[in-house]
C-alpha cells in the first residue's frame, strides 16, 4: 500500500504558515500541473482548506514514490517559500496511517471544530478538481470514495454534527453574541461570495441580521448571493465606504497581500466617525486563508473586535470536551473502516500471486495424483481421502510464504518479494 500523505494544519503549524502554503482554487490546476510534470506515475489528490493543506500520493511502484522531502521541495519551489521556514511543520504519513487520516479528517474529527459539515464538501470538491485535471488514479480514486462513505456513516451513526459545529456558527454564536446583544439593528458586510461566506450569512440572518451588504470583486456573484439572502450588492470600489457603514464585517476572500491592512482601516475609522455619533463597536470576522485584515487592525481602537480562524481554538476545545462521547463512537467506526479498507487493499495487493500460487501447486498435484491412480488402481477406494491429505499437504507448504507476503503487503506491495516468489516458483507473467 504505497500511500503517503504531506501536510500541515492547525495543529502543525501557526496561521501564517498555512496561509504561505494554501492553495486557492486557482492555482489548483498549475499545482498538479507541477506535481505531474515532476512525478508522472504517480496519483495525485491536493487538499486545501482554511485549517490545513494536505497532499496525498499514490502509487503502485514503491521506486517512484516521492518522498517527504521530494513534496517539501514542491511547496516551497510553488510558493516561493524557503524550505527552512516550513519544513519541521510538514508531517509526513505513509501506508495504514493515510487512510486513517483521511478517514478522520472527512469525518471531521480532525477539524478545529469538530463534527463541522463543510470539512466532507471540501474532501469531495478536492477529489474532484484532481479527477478533473487527470491527477486521481486507482488507489486514490477508492481511498476518496471510502473516505466519503466513512464520512456518511460518522454523521448517521453519531452525534457528532448537532449543534454549533461550523467555523462559521461558533464565529458568530460564541464571538458575534459576546459583543452584541442583537443583530437585527446591526448592518452587515460581507466580502467575498464563496461558500464560507454564504453560510456565515446563513447563520447570522438565523441570528436576526436584516441589513446586509455583499461585495465581490465578480460582481455577478455578489448580486447573486445578496439577492438570496435579501441583502444588497455594492461594487467593490466602494469597500471602504462600506466598512465604514459596517457593525459587523465577515472577510472570506484570501486574498494576497492582506485585503485590508492597518492604514487603510485607521482611515475606515475616521469615516465611521464622521458617519456615526462616537465611536460605535465594529466585529471583524475575518475567516480569510491567507487573512484579509493586518492583525495590527485590532490595536487601532478598543471598540474594535478582530477575529480570525486561529481565535476559535479555545471555543473548539470546548466543544471537543462536551462531544467525549461522541468522539469516541466515531472514532471506532473510522478505525473498523480502516482495517475493512487495508484487508482489500492487501488482498488487491497479493491476491492475484496468491492465486496463481495455489492454481499453480494444485495443478502438480492434480498431475501427480492422476498418474498414481493410474499406476495404482486399487488405490481408488480412498481417492477423495488421498486428494484431502495432498491439498493439506499444499496448504502446509504454502502458509509460510503467503503469511510473510500478507505481512509484507501491510506497509506497501511488497514487489519485492512477489519478484522472489515469482522466481522461486517459477511463476511467468
């Protein structure tokens, strides 16, 4: 089982080096363009969301297996990020171990806020953007589509997902309610119209949001999303004039360099000054990878409250704490289907030299037992009784072999030691 995973997330590695190392949808296609040109055999599957990046390869010749360093040369030569500011930040996962950690991470138990629903969409849209681009193969293809059952059965069989479970609902049930008592007197802006900012939206309308503003650099898409939830889109011109109308603001874009730094929101201050009677109390939620405003931006004035992905930490920790239980169940259901997935994966692995070893050592004997009843034919009597002993005989002589293969397959096909059994035996292709 030639598999291996490279990756950083919450756990591994702070903010800001996960945001050098993201990849954005649009740079996707020139990142397995890079994979593939570097290792053609190889199959690809790039996972990148707000909390971690993780690259997953596979391939059935354990010769043409990049190795950890081979991926950290990937990232550092694609971003433009010197190897030794990330390298003791990248884990590195290989055979039994991927499939359990991606059986996790789809099943949210490795998310920052566990039970989080978006985790599985982010899996799914990975595995098919690298089908999309021709990067997919065999072993990834069937490591993803179990990863997604496993995922399925975590959600229907547990718990795990009730309550606030999402980036976004903890952002504004545990930060959003600690600085309001009400939104529905509070304006709301929204830069960016992808997913996280629809559901952001979602719960802060849920919440009592009435008067909100959409802004994205597509405006067909701010219109888009302003008009199903009955906001209103602004061009993106006019940012800072609406941050400046803003209570609350919720920045999902990514973008690079930051969106919003220091300068420019001391300035988006003075307008509110100028718009508002003193100073009013403003909730930035910044859910942005890599962040939209300057971390300086919440030193600018105390009625500024800035938030980013890092600051839920202790709220999630939390929640991991009152899910114990929960947690537990899930876990056992993702290791049962790990050990279902590595006993097909061996037996993909060995079951065809298995096979022909059997069919092979079986074939002699049929020969060697048809000329002995020929010979001796009194012998017939006690055929079915001869025949039971000599198959025994066989499977006697072959447990050795075929348990060190079986053994052999749990860390990689072991071609190796197919070669030799191939020989030993004189098995031809």
């Amino acid at each position: 089982m030639n598999l291996q995973v490279v990756y950083c997330n919450h756990h591994t590695a702070s903010l800001g080096i996960r945001e050098r190392l993201a990849f954005s949808r649009e740079q996707i296609p020139g990142a397995y363009a890079a994979l593939r040109s570097a290792f053609p055999q190889a199959e690809w599957v790039v996972l990148s969301t707000c909390n971690r990046t993780e690259v997953y390869t596979a391939q059935e010749d354990p010769a043409h297996v990049p190795s950890h360093r081979d991926v950290a040369h990937f990232f550092a030569e694609f971003h433009h990020v010197p190897l030794v500011d990330f390298f003791d930040d990248l884990v590195e996962r290989k055979g039994p171990d991927v499939v359990q950690h991606l059986f996790q991470v789809a099943s949210s138990l490795d998310s920052m806020v566990l039970g989080e629903p978006q985790i599985v969409a982010q899996v799914k849209e990975a595995y098919a953007l690298a089908q999309d681009h021709s990067a997919a193969g065999p072993l990834t293809n069937a490591l993803f589509q179990r990863a997604l059952n496993v995922a399925k059965r975590v959600r229907t069989e547990t718990s795990l997902a009730e309550g606030r479970v999402s980036i976004a609902s903890v952002a504004v049930g545990e930060f959003g309610k600690s600085i309001f008592d009400r939104f529905d007197d509070k304006t709301v802006l929204v830069i960016g119209a992808g997913e996280m900012a629809v559901e952001t939206l979602t719960y802060l309308k849920d919440a009592g949001a009435r008067q909100i503003l959409v802004t994205n650099r597509t405006p067909e898409r701010a219109t888009q999303v302003a008009a199903d939830c009955g906001g209103e889109a602004r061009p993106f011109e006019q940012l800072d004039e609406c941050m400046a109308e803003a209570d609350v603001i919720v920045s999902t874009t990514g973008a690079t360099p930051p969106l919003v730094n220091r300068e420019r929101f001391a300035r988006v201050l003075e307008k509110r000054v100028l718009k508002k009677s003193g100073r009013k109390p403003v909730f930035v939620l910044d859910l942005g990878v890599p962040r939209d405003f300057e971390p300086a931006v919440n030193d600018l004035d105390d009625n500024v409250f800035l938030y980013s992905i890092d600051d839920l930490e202790a709220v999630c920790e939390k929640n991991r704490k009152l899910r114990t239980r929960e947690v537990q169940r899930a876990i056992a259901i993702v290791d049962q289907e790990t050990e279902k997935f590595k006993a097909e994966l061996y037996h993909r692995a060995t079951g065809p030299i298995i096979k022909r070893l059997r069919e092979h050592h079986h074939g002699i004997v049929g020969d060697e037992l048809s000329r002995l009843f020929a010979r001796l034919p009194h012998l017939e009597k006690d055929r079915a009784e001869i025949e039971r002993a000599f198959e025994q005989l066989v499977n006697k002589l072959l447990h050795p072999p075929l348990e060190a293969l079986r053994d052999e397959a749990r860390d990689g096909t072991p071609h190796s030691l197919m070669n030799a059994l191939k020989r030993l035996f004189g098995l031809h292709d």
